[in-house]
C-alpha cells in the first residue's frame, strides 16, 4: 500500500490470535478496516467546453441536476450527473451549451457538464464516514518459540520410588522417577512439536578425579516436528551403572549443563523466545560429593546469567525426598529462571556467610567465584540474593509417582511459552501504529471476555506498535485452554505507514 499517511486515512484492525495446545498459536489473523472521511479520493472527471458549470458527483451523492444559464447568450439543456457512488457530496453544474467529455476513475468522482450525457459512475474506492468499513485481511506468522527440555540424569532419578533400593539402580525401570518422566514429556511433546521448537539434552556426569567425565550431555538440536528424534535418544540412554563407585555413579553437574545449552540457545539464531524447561529433583553437585551447600549457590548464579541474556528457565521439580537440601531450593531455582527476586537456598540456621566460608575450598564454587570476576571476601555470593520476599515465579512440582500429573504440569508449563506481547510492526510489510491518545475506545478480548486496559492488570501499549498483556491478563493467556485474543480498535485509533 502507497503513503497513505498524505490521504489522512484511519484504519481499524481486529487481531485472532488462534491455535491450541490446543496450541499456542501459529497464525495472527489481523482484519482491517478503512475509512476515508476526511478527505475523499478522486479521479478524472470531464470537463464541458461551454460557458456552463460543471456537475460532480464525487463519491456518490445524488444525480447532478443541470442548473441555471448564466452565460450572457442562452442556456443549455440541464446536464444529467452520473450516477451516485459510494457516499460524498454532490455539486450542482450550471447548464452549458455542449456537452463536455466525462471519464471516471476506481475510487473516483464522476463529472459531467453541458448539455452531453451526464459523466459515468464513480465505482469502487473507499466508503465514507457513513458507510460501514471495507474489509481486507492481513496475516503474519509470530515467532515460534524455542524450548530444551533438560532433563536431569542422576543417580536418584532411577531410584525405586515405591520400595526402597536393593541396589544402585532400581529393578523395577517402570517404578522410577526417569521413566514416568520420559513417559509424560515424550507425549506432551509429540502435542505441542508443530508449534514450538523442541530441542532435548539429558544431562549427568561423572568424577573426573576418579577417571570421570563431566559433564556428559546428550543432546538433540530444536526444530518443529522434532519428537521422533527425541524419543529416539530418550530411549537409547541407559540406566545409571550398578555401582557406587567415584568417577562411575551418575552426577548432576547442573550449573556446567546450563552453561553449555544456553550456549547452545543464544548461537541459536532462530526468532522467537528461548527457553529452557529445566527438570530436576533439585540436587545439583560439581561431579563429586562435596558439601551440598554449594551447587545450589552456583546454580541460582547460572539461571540468573541466562536470563540477563533472553533465556527464560521454567523449573519443573521432582520431589526429592533427599533430607540435606536446603528448604525452598526449587523456589529458588525457579525465581532466578524467571528474573525474580531471589533468596538464597539456605539450610537451616546458616546465613549468606556460609557459601564463602563453606565453599571457598570447593574446586566446583570456586572455579565459577573466579569466572565471575567477583572479589573473593567473606559475604560474597555467586548468585543474588534479597534478604526478604522472594518472587513468586511458577514452580512445578508434580508427584514423581503420577505420571498423569507429570504430564498435565509439564503441558502446563509448555503453555507458559506464549508470548504476552504483541509486536504490529510488520504485518506484510506494514507498520501499524496506534494513537495512544484514542486507546479509550480500543478494546481487547481473550476466549471472548474483555481485558481491562490496564498496565499491570490488564493490557497496555509499551510502544505505538507494541501491545502487552501484563499480570493476570498474561497469566489468564498463557492457561492452556485459552487459545484466542482479539484486539478491536476503530477505523480512528490505527495507522498505517
């Protein structure tokens, strides 16, 4: 579409944003209206070639009706004006003696003068103020987002979850935390693989003190339509050996793993959101078995990296029954994942103190205290921390032992994926802009019911072309039930450059 910005026209747009998990959208349908009120287009009319006036009908209007002569010789025959268009106004011709020529235009005015034939008909073009508005339909594809969905590979996750291990390794693959999990994430991945790319990473290690090797990822790179491949690796990976012997039982070096793929996520150029679904039983080590105060300090660090840097962390937690963790460690992870005011994952009666003093002397933490570049003193931390509050970041945490709720969290959490802003800046190549000073009579709808204009409950604009959903708004988006928006604004509150 040309400059349309010279005609002073006003445009409307309804925005669906549609799909299911019903998916999470793969196609913004944009409707868009116009309407041409204040100045009208017009084409070439004719013109007559005698002392008499000229007839118009610009637009529509009623017939232009010859008028009166006033030339000093005799007056012509009235002239007939065409017949009405769409709207506009109509000018009354004064007779002429001859006819004069008529043409007419698409979105024209029609023009007669003289005695000749009235001009034809103006056609097509734009309706006036009191027509209703033309239609004609935009699309534009969002930007699919991108999850690795990283699965813990520990010792703990092949532990017996309903008896009690006779050995390093369950015997019974049917009753651990791995296979209902695999279970679960292989079918809500095979319902979401057309409209989200999927990658996948199991990460484990072992000691490399012990002639170890940490960490060991196995990976498979995102794309849509990626479930064969994950299930294929999903299903090739072994069981944790039967022993628990230093540099051969299964470790979770989750800070090293989390590096590693958000690397993997930023070389990655891709459009859309990145995320990591982060699985865990919240135990995290540097490979050994060193104080289990630590890693978690390091952990909070990592996710808080990554989220600097666009890579969002959603944490799904299994339940560790493990009894030296520090309480509200899950919480933690899932704040720092989120962005969110964090508090450090403490034992009880210890202080921030403790990571310096209890740490220093691990390899693990103080490798990263160094990669840091943070002063190495007492009080320091790798992570940050606020000494109150906390956020309240959304932490799954089904029961390892359900396999169906397992399933329902994690296509939960996959839902959370839809982006709660709305870009408008190219649709086909257009930028749409709207007045923020008629937002008023703009409105917005999710699955049919109207969101307040709102900047923290309700939607807002951040820009003129960039609309928002903010708190509950965003919160009742992302529910994986709710699968369509509109936006409504009249012809006067857009504009297209």
């Amino acid at each position: 579409m040309g400059p349309v910005g010279k005609a002073n026209l006003r445009w409307g747009v309804s925005a669906r944003h549609a799909g299911g998990f019903a998916a999470l959208g793969v196609c913004v349908a944009l409707t868009l209206g116009c309407s041409a009120s204040p100045s009208p287009a017009r084409g070439n009319g004719g013109s007559g070639n005698a002392s008499g006036g000229m007839g118009t009908n610009s637009l529509g209007g009623a017939p232009a009706n010859g008028g009166t002569s006033t030339s000093s010789g005799s007056g012509g025959a009235p002239a007939n004006g065409g017949s009405p268009g769409n709207g506009g106004t109509t000018t009354q011709s004064n007779g002429g003696a001859s006819g004069g020529t008529t043409s007419s235009a698409n979105g024209g005015t029609s023009t007669s003068s003289g005695s000749g034939g009235g001009g034809a008909p103006a056609s097509g073009g734009m309706t006036g103020a009191a027509g209703a508005c033309q239609m004609a339909k935009y699309n534009f594809e969002p930007k699919i987002p991108t999850v690795y969905v990283m699965v813990d590979r520990s010792g703990s996750m092949f532990d017996c979850l309903s008896t009690t291990n006779p050995e390093p390794s369950c015997k019974t693959p049917e009753d651990t935390s791995w296979v209902k999990l695999k279970t679960a994430a292989l079918t809500v991945i095979d319902s979401l693989q057309g409209q989200v790319r999927f990658g996948f990473a199991s990460f484990t290690g072992t000691n490399p003190a012990s002639g170890g090797k940490c960490p060991m990822i196995d990976q498979v790179d995102p794309a849509l339509n990626n479930q064969p491949k994950i299930k294929t690796l999903y299903d090739s990976l072994p069981f944790q050996p039967e022993t628990t012997e230093q540099g051969k039982k299964f470790e979770t070096p989750a800070r090293e793993s989390l590096d590693l793929i958000g690397e993997k996520l930023l070389a990655d150029t891709s459009p859309g959101d990145k995320y990591i679904l982060f699985v865990t039983d919240g135990q995290p080590d540097y490979c050994d078995d060193a104080n289990t105060l630590c890693a978690p300090d390091s952990v909070v660090a990592g996710l808080q990296i990554l989220k600097t840097k666009g890579i969002t962390t959603i944490v799904m937690g299994l339940q560790s029954a493990l009894p030296d963790l520090a309480p509200g460690i899950l919480q933690s992870f899932a704040n720092a994942g989120a962005g969110q005011p964090t508090l450090a994952p403490l034992k009880p009666n210890t202080d921030a103190f403790a990571f310096y003093d209890q740490c220093n002397g691990v390899a693990g933490w103080h490798a990263d205290l160094v990669k840091s570049g943070k002063t190495a003193e007492r009080g320091v931390t790798l992570g940050e921390y606020v000494t109150t509050g906390g956020g309240t970041a959304k932490l799954y945490a089904p029961s390892v032992a359900d396999q169906a709720m397992i399933a329902t969290q994690l296509g939960t959490a996959l839902a959370g994926v839809k982006s709660c802003s709305f870009d408008l800046s190219n649709v086909n190549g257009q930028s749409i802009k709207v007045d923020l000073n008629t937002l008023s009579s703009a409105s917005v709808s999710i699955e049919g019911k109207s969101v307040p204009q709102n900047a923290t409950t309700g939607w807002s604009m951040a820009s003129a072309s960039q609309l928002v959903l903010n708190g509950a708004s965003c919160d009742t988006w992302r529910s994986p039930e709710n699968n369509k928006i509109d936006f409504n604004f009249p012809c006067n509150t857009i504009i297209f450059e």
